[in-house]
C-alpha cells in the first residue's frame, strides 16, 4: 500500500520558485522522464490559448486530467519550449515526504501542498494570490488523484471552481480589467512500441505471484480479463467469504459499498450511497485520520484505524477499474493501463514501458466569475472544464489516428 497518509502533523508547505533550481532540473528532466516513466517524446498542441492568456496579463488556472504519476513533470516540459515561465502545482502532502531530493525541489520548482484531510485555509489562500496576482500559471488536477485510465474522467472537484473564483475576486481588487481563466488540459500517452513484448513478463510475473502457471495460451486481451477476475475474486473471498457472480462493474460496487457503509455508519453516522465514491473516501478520512496523532489513543486503536485507512486505499484502487475498460475499445494503452495498475497494486510501482509519447493538449480559456450563480445544482464551471475535456480527449484520439506531420507547436524532449 502506498503511503497517502503521513502520520505527522500537517505543515504547509508553499511554493518558492527558483530560477536556478528550475533550469537544472529542466535540463536533467528528459532523461528521467525516459528512465523512469519510459517516456522518449513530448508535444504541446494548442499553446496558443495560453500564450494569450498570458500576454493579457490573466490569472491562469491549468486545469488537467490525471492518468499518470509524471503528469505535472509532462505539462511544464512540453509547455516551457512554448510560454516561458515557470509553474506552480498544487500537490497532496504526502508527496513532499517521499525523498529528500523530492522535498528540497518540489518547492522550488513551483510545487506547494495541500492537506487532502482536512481544510487548509494556507493552501487555498496561496492558490488565490497566484491566481489573482497573475504571478504564474497553476497546475491542479480536479479528478483529486491518479487514475492511470487515459480514456476515462473521473468525477470532477468543485473546489477547483471555488478556488478560481476566490482568485477572480482577488484580480478584480488589484486591476479591474485582470481575469482569472481556466485551461482545460488533457494528457494523452501514446505507447509506441510492441505490446505483446511489453506486457509478456509483466503477466508471467504477476501469474506467478498467484501461483500459476503463465498463461500462454490466452491471448493478450483474455489473459489480462483471466487475472482481473482472479485479482477481484480473492479480494471477494478475502472480504465477502467468497467469489460473486455478475458484471464487473455490479462486483466491484458490491464490494465498495460493503466495504464503505460500515466506516459510514461508524464515523460519518449513516452510508452515503448517493455521493460519489472518491467523496466518500474523503469524508471517512477527513473523520479518521485527524485522531491519529492523539497521544492518548490506545495502541489498538491505532491499530484499528489504520486498517480502515487500509480498506479506503483499496476502494480507490478498485474505483481506478472502470467497467468495461477492455470491452470497448481495440487502444493498446488500456491494455498497458491496465497491467500497470495490476502492478502498481500488488507491487506499489509499475514498471516503465518504453517508447511513450505524450501530448499534451491546451483548450481554450474559460473565464472565471468571481461569483457562483444561485439556484443551480451543478457548479457551472466544473461542467464546462468536464465539457471541454472530454472534447480533448475525443480530439486527441483524431490526432493519433492522423497522419499529418508534427506540429510547429509540437516539441521533442
């Protein structure tokens, strides 16, 4: 399981750009894109938006799809070529704890952290005058965590929007004719290689952690079903007693809410089947994690508690299979998406698969009102950046299927 909670009190952390420390990196981040992630190639289409926004002087908010770990280190390597300045990223705390290196430079290259557990007032308020003193584009990622589903939205924070908004009122004080914008930004990750070569020691690896013999004589696309429907029947039996029958996406449910309702009834005093799960994962946190640092909480207690913690990791990791994933759609990279959360579960770490190209894609600016119209259910601005992304994300699969040349705008790490 990996570590999203540290068990320390929350300290923000904020954003302290420097100059030196960001062309250093910049210059090593090729390298350890390629190593590290398998990525050889980076684009930018649609960098115009944003050199617009800019040079009119607005408060600009990036807001991204999130399918992979190296998703802010693609957006400021494929971006910087094109709009020169530097970023700012909103990151969960945990990631300033995972390294020494990674902690000394997250800061200095624009990264600053927020508490996923509870309200940070510091956090949200260092975002509003970034936004609203234009100092540098925002990088947030409204989906709240790693999907590694490329082809697939996850439900969208409305604190995206909120905070925006804080920023548009901020911008409004200092310069009445100063903007706060939003960029709807997709990442999409091509895998140029060959996939059979790829994903054949992955499988064998993971088959033999289950015991198996490798299952050579299934093709690609049913070996990897064989293993999900392995890989969830012993979490069933694990938790329920025993394998169900039914759908995929009818088990899985099953198994979330078997596992949320009673942490809802526990700490939040009723379930909360209408909410969306990644909601409800976050209230339970919000409800667990804060005692944890309370000296006079018993050992068993503790103990206790980091077990419920537990089983909310693994319903996100289950919430990250969306159903019929592999049933409706011939794209190899579900298929390597797939294996690598395989991976990632059972390992914590997936492996790089090599050659990756990302593209990266900006939308057009949605201009932000300080205000939040009154007597609508839905934030109006979260379902436009929705709206516009899943346009992005029709547009760049077009863009793959074409065979025009690389755009002027596109850039080669």
């Amino acid at each position: 399981m990996q570590q999203l909670i540290i068990d320390k009190p929350y300290r923000f952390i904020p954003s302290r750009n420097s100059r030196f420390w960001s062309v250093l990196v910049n210059l090593w981040l090729p390298g350890h894109l390629r190593k590290v992630y398998g990525i050889q190639s980076c684009e930018c289409i649609g960098a115009e938006h944003l050199r617009d926004s800019l040079n009119a002087g607005h408060g600009v908010l990036l807001a991204a799809n999130h399918c992979r770990p190296c998703d802010p280190m693609v957006i400021g390597r494929s971006l910087r070529p094109h709009v020169r300045c530097d970023f700012s990223t909103m990151a969960s705390w945990h990631i300033f704890h995972q390294s020494r290196m990674q902690s000394f430079l997250l800061p200095r290259m624009g990264g600053f952290s927020m508490h996923r557990e509870g309200m940070d007032r510091e956090s949200l308020n260092h975002a509003t005058q970034i936004l609203g003193e234009a100092r540098r584009p925002l990088i947030v990622f409204p989906e709240g965590f790693i999907t590694r589903s490329n082809d697939h939205l996850a439900n969208l924070m409305d604190g995206v929007a909120f905070m925006a908004r804080l920023g548009a009122k901020m911008a409004a004080k200092i310069d009445p004719k100063r903007k706060v914008v939003i960029h709807p930004t997709f990442l999409r990750y091509f895998f140029e290689g060959g996939l059979e070569a790829t994903l054949r020691p992955v499988l064998k690896d993971i088959e033999t952690k289950l015991t198996w013999q490798p299952q050579m004589h299934l093709s690609m696309r049913e070996r990897i079903a064989k293993l999900g429907e392995a890989l969830l029947s012993l979490k069933e039996i694990e938790y329920l007693g025993a394998s169900r029958a039914g759908s995929l996406a009818e088990r899985v449910g099953t198994l979330i809410d078997h596992l949320l309702s009673p942490l809802e009834a526990r700490w939040l005093k009723a379930p909360r089947r209408d909410k969306d799960t990644m909601e409800r994962i976050k209230a339970l946190r919000t409800a667990i994690v804060p005692d944890l640092l309370d000296e006079k909480l018993s050992e068993a207690d503790k103990t206790a508690r980091w077990r419920q913690l537990a089983d909310l990791y693994l319903v996100q990791q289950l919430h990250c299979y969306p159903g019929s994933y592999l049933d409706t759609s011939e794209a190899p990279e579900r298929l390597l998406e797939t294996v690598e959360r395989f991976e990632e579960d059972l390992t914590d770490v997936a492996r790089p698969h090599p050659p990756m190209r990302a593209v990266v894609m900006i939308g057009e600016a949605i201009e932000v009102s300080p205000e939040r119209p009154r007597g609508v259910p839905a934030d109006p601005v979260t379902l436009a950046i929705r709206q516009r992304l899943e346009s992005l994300m029709a547009v760049s699969l077009d863009y793959r299927r074409s065979t025009q040349p690389q755009r002027q705008d596109d850039h080669r790490v």
